[in-house]
C-alpha cells in the first residue's frame, strides 16, 4: 500500500505542481532535495535540465531508458518540458543530478577528450524511418561526415535523400546523435536545427572540416 505522503507527491507531479525557485535559498535547497528524491526513487518518467556548452545554453532530458531530448538554448527549458509532458509524460520534473552522466559526457566531448558517446538512448521520439536514417548517422566515425544521399541509402531508401533530410532534421538528440556530420554531397553543410554555425563548429571541434 503506498503511503500518504507518496500519493501526494505523485498527485503533484500529475498537476505538475513543482515547488517555485522564486522562495527563499533554503526553501529552495529543500525542494531541489525533495525533486531529486522524486526522480530517483521512480516517481517521474522524465528528468530534465539546462546544461552549459560552448554552442550555448542546452536543454536536456533523460528517461529511465536513457537520454530522450536535447535541446538548443532558443528552444527554452520550459517548452522543452511542455513538449515532452504533451508527447510522452506528465510526470517531469526538473532534476539537475540525474543529468550528471550526459553533462559529464558532452563536457569531455567539447573538451576534445571524448570522440564516442556511451550514453544510453531513449528513441521513442523517433519514428521508423527516422530511426533507420538515425541509426546509420550515429555510426559515423568521429572526425568524418557523410552524405544525405548515402545515409537514405542506408536506410534503405536510395532516393529519399530528401526525407532523409527531414528526419535529420527533427533528431531530437543532437550531438549525441551526430546529424551536424551529414553534408550535401558536393561538400556543401546542407541544414541543422540548430543553426548552420553550430554545425560548422561541431564539424571543426572534430576536425572534419580544415
């Protein structure tokens, strides 16, 4: 039988009901203490946070299968939320530690010291042939790129350059998801959600582009 004070909590979580930051430093504290037992004892389906880079501000969030969303600082961390809360759970709070191990990991990526993620990946976002086309660009080496037209290829499609390019698109896992490595095929950057100069950079930061 579950105990008063959890069903309040998961009555909170429902009405989305997460404790303001706006109160004093110390109640705060306590709230930032109390969402992260939330999220650690099972109570939320999603954890989510912002996380310092040098492409700016980004938006991340994790489910108990793993990383589920990444998002650039002009999304916003509040959309992002009502995004996932509308596409996959109510049940979302926002839990700073439960990020550590992607924040670890894109801060050794950045650094230069990481060139393969080993974060484990939540693809429900993903539809079918998405995920084909998703699949084939994690498998890009560090440091190379490929094209729209051999990534369709992949997935089987050899003429869907073009929906290819849509689904690369709409990857909600960017950088960890590499679609900043997908070029046009006569070298051209082709598109990015987040903006051509990030993909350029992303693209320098790995040396595959002089």
């Amino acid at each position: 039988m579950r105990s008063p004070a959890r069903e309040a909590i998961e009555r909170e979580l429902r009405l989305g009901a997460v404790p303001s930051p706006a109160r004093s430093e110390q109640a705060a504290a306590a709230a930032e203490r109390l969402v992260e037992r939330i999220a650690a004892d099972g109570l939320a389906d999603i954890a989510y946070a912002t996380l310092d880079s040098p492409l700016g501000e980004l938006h991340a969030a994790v489910t108990r299968r793993g990383l589920v969303r990444i998002g650039f600082a002009e999304e916003g961390s509040d959309e992002l939320a009502q995004e996932l809360a509308q596409r996959l759970s109510a049940r979302i709070v926002r839990a700073p530690r439960m990020l550590d191990p992607v924040r670890r990991e894109l801060e050794e990526y950045f650094a230069g010291s990481r060139t393969r993620f080993e974060l484990e990946l939540d693809w429900t976002l993903i539809g079918p042939f998405a995920r084909l086309v998703l699949a084939r660009t994690a498998a890009i080496p560090y440091g190379s790129h490929s094209s729209y037209g051999e990534i369709a290829a992949q997935a089987g499609s050899p003429r869907g350059a073009r929906a290819a390019g849509n689904a690369l698109g709409s990857n909600p896992i960017p950088i960890v998801i590499p679609c900043h490595r997908v070029l046009h095929s006569g070298g051209g950057l082709g598109g990015y959600g987040g903006g051509l100069e990030r993909k350029r950079w992303l693209l320098e930061l790995e040396g595959a582009l002089q």
